[in-house]
C-alpha cells in the first residue's frame, strides 16, 4: 500500500503536545502497517533503493521494524541474518536481492539503512545572554524579578562518542557531574571519549569553570548533571542503530535517572521523508516521553570546492520534533548586530519534506570547551590546543556540533527556572526569544540567534514578556513554528503569517497544541518581520539576492557572488557530514 502522510494543520483544543507526537507516531504506524495484496511494496530509503537496483551482492546494514517473532519469522523465510535487535525492530544483513524480496513480503512496511553517522567559551557566555541569565535580575522592589540559574538539578543525555576525565566535569561524592555511562557502538563496550568530540560538547554544555584560561570560564549551565551516552566510536562515527539504541535507552532510563534533555551533536544525509526515517521516528519517541531534543544542523553549508548548498540539513535535525540548530559567527564579539551563518552551516529546506529548518541559531565558530587527554582529535590536530594539559586541557573546535550544545545548555537553565515547561513550551521559549539573523533567514538561522536572557523571560513569564521589546523594534523575534513542508509555500502566499494578538498569547503559551503546523506565528500585535517580504524573509538576503525570480523553490537554478552554482542537496554517500575538515578549521568562517 501507498500512501501519503498529510500533517494536520489543525489540532483539537484540548490536546497536549505530548499527545499530538504521540498520535502522529501511531498515524505513521497505521498508515505504513496497512499490508497490502497483489504488488505490495515497502517503502526503502535512497541508499537501499541504489542497492537494489544494481542488484548488489554485498550485504549491507537494514533496519528493519516489527515484533521479534514476526522478524526471526522473516529473516528465516529470506536467508537474512538478524545483526542486532532495537526497541522496534531489528537491524539485518542483506543485499540487493535479499531487499527486492523483502520489499515485496507483506509483513514489511518500510525499509532503512543503516548508515554511518558522524560528529557534525566565554565569548559564547556573553553573545547567548547566559552570563546574564544565570546572574538573574531583582526586579524593582522584588516585582518582575527572574532569578539567576545555573542548570541545578537538570540532568542531559549527551549521545556522542563519550565523555572522558576532565577536572572541569569532577566526580566526587560531593559533586559528581556525570552521573551514569552506557556505550552501544558496536563492538566496543569502553564509555571513555577515544575521539573526543562528546567530551568538548559535555564541556559546553554543563562544563565548571577552573583558573587555566580565560577563553573557557563554564559552560552554559554549570550546575547540570550528565549522563554519558556513547554512540560513536574512537573514529567518531557509528551506525544509525547505534544511535538508535542509545536514544531507546535514554526513554527507558529517562524517569531513573531524572532526564529532561538530550544532545545529538551528530547525523548523516537525509536518505528518505522524515516520516519514515528510522532515526527520526526515535526522536519522535523521546519527545513523546517528554524529553527535549536539541540535534545540530548538520555541517554541509557548502562544498569541499567551496559552493554554496541548499537543502543540507541532515537527519535527525530534519526531524519537526527536534529542536534543530544552526551555527553562528559572531566574529569575537558579544555585539549580536555582526552575528552571521557560517559558510559550513547547513541551511534548509529538509531534503524531500521541504520544511523550514533550522529552528535557531547559536554560536558555533571557534569554539573553546574541554580538550580530552590524548584523544584522536587532540593528537591528530595539536594547533586546536588552547590552553591546559592533561585531564584539565582546553582546545577549539567548529562547527553545528558546538552550536547545539550551546542551546541544550540554554534549556537546562530554563527547565530549572520553570520546571513545568513542557517540550513545546522550551521550544517556544528559545525561538521566540531569539534574535533574528537577516543575512539567514528562516532556512539559514531559523527564528534568529539565540538569546537566553530573553527565553528565561518568556519561560518564567509567558509570551506576554516580549511585548514591550517588540514594540520598540528591539531583541526578541517573537517568531515560532513547527513545519513540515507547507511553511514556505503559504508565506509566499500571504497565507502563513499568524498575528498572535495580547488574548491569543496567554492561551498559546498555555496550551501550545492551540498553534498549527506551517504557520509562522509572531507575536503582535506589531512584529517587524510580518513586515518583511517573502523572499528575504524565508531565505535570507545572502541568499535571496542570488535570484531574480520572486519566489525560489527546490532545483532553482542561481550562482552566489562568486559565480558558484547553487548545489541542492547532499548525494548521500559520497558528502562528508559532520567531517573533521569543519571541526578542526582552525578559521572557518
């Protein structure tokens, strides 16, 4: 059976978020699991499709779904051999033969790969508002007061390549920053950070502050707790299953260990819809348990010849459930006036959905966190070194893999200052709040660069809190959505602009369900961007001065200043994400 998933614009009042993910999950289920008669056949996804095609006898990685005993029923009835088991399903071995009769078996609704995926201070603390968020203000007699935050409390799921020693993560009894270590890359059960990569997120994210340099003095919220998940090897890649499992194992953990937010500083090219990637639909999962995902961007901003890309975010940042983050420069200074997209960030739309992504923007070039001891990226690039030697070293890394933890901080300091927020809420918070990029736009920097001081406002005091600075033209956006491919289309057509009037805040924030998908919903009554036009809007200037056609859309053929031809897309296979060539630049702009 074919069918199309069509996502409802409209939602139930009484709906939570939670119960929007959750049934859009069992729609998904429903729709695929519909077995068809004569000429049934699964869906796969683009790499499969390749294999098939060319009848491939190499066997090759498939993620399968379904019960256990439906799955050992099926791998017996086509010779495949059964790699590993999921929550959902199963990971099994074939080749291009192997997949055109599984493709055709009723029991089957849809077909992954498995492919490989990769890893996509103190100037940060300043330009994102968390050295002010976490002073907090009095208030005028007490009246209005925010009170300052650190992240006590708050425990984040780091999924990376692990989390080495460092003195700025201690682990006494007296404070002990990681909390619990698991490892699910295959074949290798050590938790340490061979790599080092999860150990510079961790640092960014919850790292404490120590005397050795000035360029780190804490991460975003020094008083979160971590809990190590390693997904990613000593090379810093891992199969999609393995990520798989360890987002499954946060789900399953998340009420022991008291999680509230989860790391994805990685990915790999977007091979199918996101209805149907097997990566997406574990995020789907998290935040229907009521976990916060914040995923990177992905680092395919443009071509190893240096060519701008559209349309590069990668799984699972194209999922609509993630809270999906691109990377800024802000060229050393705390002034957000000079803030821009790096080149490498990937921009939207999300390949085959063609929604709007990414959601915000936050600080990602040269960025100073914790340097693991003699991990790879450490000894194999020595010119990133910083500051400090041993387990208490400091290094600079690039890219959206920094950037995304800077935003998982940024939740963790919300979630302590209101602890009832739920997933919709921190994402409201953190998109209107933020400060919108105009060389970006909506696809290059989503609602705008992130700006915590004014997330903690709307987080303690509802939507309401951004009205005085919106009507002076200053700071917040103001600008929300969630998106799955109509978004676009209906601001060119004059149809996806919502007016959030002073009644229709109070309710939204109240009830975020009450908001629909594909709207660009700005809080008014006046908002300067329902001001913008279309195009500069949705892509940016950057990009919208690249076109002389009023409206550009997926395949537009254009050529940036340079002459450069537009690439749409990554090929998949043979386009680097989250390569070291963007880690390790030692000037990426």
């Amino acid at each position: 059976m074919h069918a199309n998933i069509v996502w409802k614009s409209e939602r139930p009042r009484g709906f939570t978020w939670t119960r929007v993910v959750a049934l859009t999950i069992a729609l998904i289920a429903t729709v695929l699991g519909s077995k068809g008669s004569a000429g049934h056949r699964a869906h796969l996804s683009d790499d499969l499709l390749r294999l098939e095609a060319v009848r491939s006898v190499q066997k090759t990685r498939v993620i399968v779904h379904g019960s256990r005993t439906d799955i050992e029923t099926l791998a017996r009835r086509h010779g495949v051999g059964i790699v590993r088991w999921l929550r959902d399903g199963a990971v099994v071995a074939a080749n291009g033969n192997d997949l055109n009769r599984l493709a055709a078996d009723e029991v089957v609704d849809h077909l992954s790969g498995d492919p490989i995926v990769r890893t996509s201070m103190s100037i940060s603390n300043k330009a994102t508002g968390a050295a002010q968020t976490r002073e907090g203000t009095g208030g005028l007699l007490g009246i209005g007061a925010v009170p300052g935050v650190t992240g006590q409390g708050i425990v984040v799921a780091v999924v990376d390549s692990g989390i080495a020693s460092h003195t700025a993560l201690p682990n006494s009894a007296l404070a002990k920053k990681v909390i619990a270590n698991v490892s699910f890359v295959t074949g290798d059960p050590s938790t340490g950070d061979a790599y080092g990569h999860g150990t510079h997120v961790a640092g960014i994210i919850a790292g404490q502050s120590t005397s050795v340099t000035s360029l780190y003095d804490s991460g975003i919220a020094p008083g979160a707790q971590l809990v190590n998940v390693r997904v990613l090897g000593a090379d810093g890649t891992g199969y999609t299953s393995d990520v798989i499992a360890g987002i499954d194992w946060v789900i399953e953990n998340q009420a022991l260990y008291k999680i509230r937010v989860m790391n994805l500083s990685l990915g790999h090219p977007v091979g199918e819809s996101c209805v149907t990637d097997p990566l997406c639909e574990a995020v789907a999962r998290a935040v229907g348990a009521g976990i916060v995902v914040v995923a990177s961007a992905g680092n395919d901003g443009e071509t190893p010849e240096g060519a701008p890309i559209l349309g590069g975010i990668t799984s699972p940042g194209n999922s609509p459930f993630a809270i999906t983050v691109g990377a800024l420069n802000t060229w050393g200074t705390a002034d957000r006036a000079d803030d821009s997209v790096t080149d490498y960030s990937s921009r939207g739309p999300t390949k085959y959905d063609l929604a709007v992504k990414p959601d915000l923007a936050a600080p990602g070039n040269r960025i100073v966190s914790l340097e693991a001891n003699h991990g790879y990226l450490a000894d194999q690039y020595p010119t990133l070194h910083r500051a400090g030697s041993g387990t208490n070293a400091y290094m600079q890394l690039s890219g959206t893999s920094m950037a995304a933890p800077i935003v998982t901080g940024a939740v963790a300091l919300l979630l302590q200052g209101t602890p009832g927020l739920g997933t919709a809420q921190v994402k409201i918070a953190l998109q209107s709040g933020a400060t919108f990029v105009r060389d970006g736009g909506l696809l290059g920097a989503g609602a705008g660069s992130l700006n915590i001081w004014n997330s903690r406002k709307v987080a303690a005091n509802g939507l309401t809190a951004l009205t005085t600075s919106l009507l002076g033209g200053l700071g917040a956006s103001g600008a929300s959505y969630w998106d799955a491919g109509s978004m676009s289309a209906r601001i060119y057509s004059g149809a996806g602009i919502r007016l959030l009037s002073l009644l229709d805040l109070s309710r939204v924030w109240s009830n975020p369900a009450l908001l629909r998908f594909g709207d660009l919903n700005l809080v008014g009554p006046v908002n300067l961007l329902a001001l913008v036009p279309a195009k500069p809007l949705v892509w940016g200037n950057v990009v919208a001065s690249w076109s002389d056609d009023d409206q550009i859309v997926w395949g537009t053929s254009m050529s940036d200043d340079n002459g450069d031809q537009i690439v749409w897309g990554t090929s998949g296979d043979d386009q680097i994400v989250w390569g070291t060539g963007t880690l390790t630049d030692p000037d990426p702009r």
